[in-house]
C-alpha cells in the first residue's frame, strides 16, 4: 500500500487527478443541473470505455519506451473479422445468433487483436525496428485488411443478444461496458504495480541494457507486452462492435492519439520507466470530461482538442524538466 | 597459489574495424584482489564485459576451475557466481535501490499471490536496508528513484547489488571513480572484506594509491593485451605507470 502511495504521488498522478476533479467542479459550478446527472455520468463512462482499454494497453507499451500507433486499426480490423465470423456462422446474419455464436466472435476478436501485436512485437523486439515505424506500418496495414475483409464498408448483423447484453446492458445502473473496461483496467493496474512482469515492464523502459545485464528477458518480454496491447486493441473492437451493432472501419482514425493522450496526460512518460494505469485512467476522462464540459455550458466544441493539446503539451514539459533537474545531479 | 578461479586466454574482440582485445590473457584467483588497469581504451572494459557475458569474444577461451565456459549471457556469467559492477553502472534509475537490487531476481510473496509474480516489496526492502547497512552505503530513502541519489550513492548501489549476489567473483569496473573521499573508502572495506570471505575480487581503477592499498596483484592491459603482471607488495607506482604505458613489457605477462 505504501508503495501505491508512493508512485501515485511520484508520478504527476495526483497533479493530473487534481485537473481533473478541478475540471468537474468548474462545470459542476457553471451548469449543476447537468453535470452531475447519472445521464451525463453515464454516457462519459460508455464513450469512454473502449478507449479506456487501448490505453492500458499504450500504458504498458509506453512505459516501455516504446509507442503502438496500430491500435485503433487493430480494432477495426477485429471487429471485421469477428462481425464477419459470426455472420458466416449464422448463414450471412449474425442478429438472431445465440450467446455460443457471440463468444466465437469474442474469440475471433481477441486473436485477430493478438496476431497484429506478436506481429508488433517481433518486429520490435527481434528484428529492432523502431516501435514508431513498425506500428505505424501496421496502423496502415491492420486498416488496409479490414477494409479489403469487409469490402470498405461497415459489417452489421451484429447479434442482438451481444448488442443488450454488452453494448447497452446495465447492471444495477452501471453499464455492462463500463465494468468490463474497469476490470479491465482494474487487472491491467495490479499487474504492473505490483508483479515481476510489470516491475520488469518498468525496468526496461528505464534502462533496457540494465534490464538485460540483470538478466531479464528482455526480448521476450517486450513481445508480450506488444502483444497484450493487441489484444486489449481487439477486446476493444469488440466492445465497440457490441455497443454499435456495427463493425465500422471508420471513424478510428485516432483513436491512438486519444489513448497516447490520455496515457501522457496521465503522467506516463514518453521516455519510459514511468507510469501508472491509475494516471491512465485520469488522463483518458480529461478529454471526455472537457468535451461533455464544452458541451453542456454551450462553448463550441471545437476548443476541446485545443485545450487538450494545451494541457498535452504542459504535461509533457513538466516530466521533460522534472527529468533533466534529476540528470543533472 | 594454486589453481586459477578463472582464466582467460588470448580473447579477441573487435566492433566493427575497432580492435578492443587483441589476444587478451587474465588470471585471476580465489581470496585475492586482482588490480587491472591501463591506460583509456586499453580494453579494461570490453575484457570485463567478456568475461560477465554481456559480450562474447571473436575468439579465445575463458576457464572457470580449470574447466572452459561459455558465457553467453549474463544470466549464465551469474549462474556461475560472477557478478559485475558495470563502469555504465547498468541500473535502471526509475527504480528505487531495493528494485534495482533485486532487479531480475525478485522476491515473490508466498502462497497464491506469488504463483501469479506478485512481488514481495516488503521482504526486498527490508533486506536491501540490511544489505545497505552491513555494507556502509548510506541513503537518505530507500523509497526514491536511483536516479534521484547523487553519482556515488548510484555507484554504491551498484556496487551492493554485486557484492550481496556473487558467489565466487566480483568484477567492479571503476566502482570508486564518482566517489567523495568516505565513500571510497566504505567500497574499499567492502572490497577487502569480499576477498576475505574467500572471493576473487577484480578491480579496475585509474587511481595508483588505491590500487597499491588494496590489491595483492596487478595486472596489466595495453592495446587489448596483457603486457604486465606485478605482486603489489613488489611494485611501485612508477612501474606500474612504466608498463602503462609501454615504457616497461615484461615477457611472456
Ligand atoms: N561498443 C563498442 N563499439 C565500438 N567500439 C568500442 C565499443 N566498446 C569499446 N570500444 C572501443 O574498444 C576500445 C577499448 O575500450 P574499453 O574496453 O572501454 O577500454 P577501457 O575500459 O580500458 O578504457 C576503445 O577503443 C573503445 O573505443
Ligand atoms: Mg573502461
């Protein structure tokens, strides 16, 4: 316990925690009638939870210093391909299909996730191509697929059982999306504050060389963790498919610079060997929460991504000189 | 004196068109401090990443026991009991000095939680603390990021990681180059004290007073050989520098 306490305030976590409350309470102030309904509440959670789950995915691979720039091409391209399985399963409609064709389709999702981060993963870890250049390669290439599966258009015939159940489902109030994506992340925390996979996680962001003096397999690992991150991407799509009853190939288009955003404005550091899943989860909602702010007190909303750049770019120069005031001793 | 712990023989290693060791030979042997210095580019430094698996020599052949061995990794180097104090250091400096001391042999809790490598931070820390205490490395927090500590506390660390896991051999490349005066000396202490456990200690330095202080023999590296071997009590400073430098070769060293 004391060590959570302990990164959580090394980190810029509770700085960024405090932007947030403080962005609450100033809507709150502004528009109290409607900031605080469940409604508002709930839909902030829902939109936010499928990119809540590729960034636990980016806050592992960022920590390791590296960056995956595929992950919302992954998520198209596993929603396609389990829309599709689970159509050709039901003779071309999919609507009707039970809850065994649905975890079929959940299968399909999180192998085509896991098949684009080994892929990911070898690329980096074994051949040595910059994490930037490979994902951005199969940022291009996961699309190219989905879009060549499905024809370019969306996949529909998405079963209404996953559609209920999943996408719009609640349990006592809380949206069934909205618990996956906390067990999700949940999981995703514990595993790298307090395991040898995570500490190793860190280890090799901090210092790979070091990582591997110490004996740690630090090829392997680095596959792992690109791997996990492709198959969260895929465990994403199909919770987008659940909650849209559609397979879309567009409109993902950034959805890795969102999760890059929120992992960064979390207080995980692009350099590696710092961050937390708990800064994460901060960082995810800062955008979502000015953007459903914006809204509700009637600024256009073409300020959102302008003051998230703002509150980005402040975020990154703080770990940036906090940095170099420590290399400096 | 018996028996080399370990031995090496005529190691090559070349990056690129750069030759680092030319047919490099060292001995070093148990319950000894073995001094191993040269001028800036000798190839002090490549010799021990050689022989602590982080590199593997073009040729040649290292014997521990009397037995040839192959260090492929430094996983198999630390299977054997050798343990490196690197010049680069080779910490990760995000971490705190508990988890860089355990770094890649951590402590899992017992029961369930450690099947799933739930780690023991607790137990590691209380033990580093130990660890740190027994061997004089004075830090203000063992809660804080190594990278936060001044360059000797770093190198201190560095050196207590090595110092509480080897069995058999401790190569410290330049352990007391960032060290202020008290420092030096805690290291040296522990230097001796290693040795007189039974271990070899292996020991770069630049610094000719520290060298004739502590270690029992010296040996010498030139342009990626061995051009010199000297028992310390025997020596001067003036010899050593001589060999150094090319001004004195002995033959056969
Ligand atoms: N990784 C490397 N790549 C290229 N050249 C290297 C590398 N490591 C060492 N060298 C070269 O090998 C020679 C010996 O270096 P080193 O072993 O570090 O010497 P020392 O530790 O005795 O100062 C130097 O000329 C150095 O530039
Ligand atoms: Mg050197």
């Amino acid at each position: 316990m004391t060590s959570l306490a302990r990164r959580l305030a090394s980190a810029n976590t509770l700085w960024i925690g405090l932007v947030l409350l403080g962005l609450i309470a100033v809507f709150g102030a502004l528009r109290p009638d409607a900031v605080l309904t469940v409604f508002t509440l709930q839909t902030t959670l829902v939109e936010t939870s499928v990119l809540l789950v590729l960034s636990v995915g980016m806050t592992y691979v960022i920590i390791t210093s590296g960056i995956d720039l595929s992950v919302g091409s992954v998520l198209v391209f596993s929603g396609v391909t389990s829309a599709m399985t689970m159509n050709a399963l039901n003779g071309g409609d999919a609507t009707g299909a039970g809850w065994g064709t649905v975890l079929v389709g959940l299968a399909v999702a999180l192998l085509s996730g896991a098949a684009w981060g080994l892929l990911n993963g070898l690329l980096v870890a074994r051949a040595g191509i910059p994490p930037l250049i490979v994902t951005l390669g199969s940022f291009g290439a996961a699309l190219g697929a989905g879009q060549l599966l499905s024809d370019g258009s969306n996949v529909s015939g998405v079963p209404d059982v996953l559609g209920e159940g999943l996408g719009t489902g609640t349990w006592f109030g809380v949206p069934n999306l909205v618990l996956l994506a906390a067990a999700v992340t949940a999981v995703g925390a514990l595993v790298l504050g307090t395991t040898r996979f995570g500490r190793h996680t860190y280890a090799i962001g901090s210092n790979e060389e070091a990582a591997r003096r110490a004996g740690i397999g630090v090829t392997g690992h680095l596959v792992r963790v690109y791997l996990l991150a492709g198959v969260l991407a895929g465990l994403a799509g199909f919770m987008a498919l659940a909650y849209f009853r559609v397979a879309s190939v567009t409109g993902h288009d950034t959805d890795n610079l969102n999760a890059i955003a929120g992992v960064v404005l979390g207080g995980t550091s692009l350099f590696g060997g710092v961050g937390s899943v708990v800064g994460t989860v901060l960082g995810v909602f800062i955008p979502a929460v000015l953007r459903k702010g914006f809204v509700i007190v009637g600024v256009n909303v073409y300020w959102q991504p302008i003051a998230v750049a703002l509150v980005l770019v402040a975020a990154v120069w703080f770990d940036q000189s906090r940095r170099k005031a420590r290399n400096q001793r | 004196m018996g028996e080399p712990l370990l031995e090496a023989r005529d190691l090559v290693k070349t990056y690129g068109s750069v030759e680092a060791l030319r047919g490099a030979s060292f001995t070093a042997y148990a319950g000894e401090v073995v001094a191993l210095i040269g001028d800036n580019g000798a190839g002090k430094s490549t010799l021990v990443k050689c022989l602590s698996g982080v590199e593997q020599p073009d040729s040649g052949s290292v014997l521990l026991d009397g037995e040839p061995v192959r260090l492929d990794s430094p996983t198999a180097a630390r299977a054997l009991g050798v343990e490196t104090v690197y010049q680069d250091l080779a910490v990760a400096p995000d971490l705190d000095p508990a988890a860089n001391l355990f770094l890649g042999r951590e402590l899992r809790k017992p029961g369930p939680l450690g099947w799933f490598g739930v780690l023991d931070d607790k137990e590691m820390r209380r033990r580093a603390a130990e660890s740190f205490r027994d061997l004089g490395v004075s830090l203000q927090s063992v809660d804080v990021p190594i990278g936060a500590l001044s360059g000797g506390q770093r190198q201190s660390v560095a050196v207590a990681r090595s110092v509480v896991w080897a069995s058999r051999l401790v190569f410290m490349d330049e352990p007391t180059a960032a060290l202020g005066v008290v420092q030096r000396e805690r290291v040296l202490d522990v230097v001796r004290r290693v040795r007189d456990q039974g271990m070899a200690v292996v020991l770069i330095s630049h610094n000719m007073p520290e060298v004739l202080a502590v270690s029992d023999r010296v040996e010498v590296l030139r342009l990626g050989r061995r051009v010199a071997r000297f028992t310390t009590a025997r020596t001067t400073v003036e010899e050593l520098v001589g060999a150094m430098t090319g001004a004195l070769s002995q033959e056969g060293a």
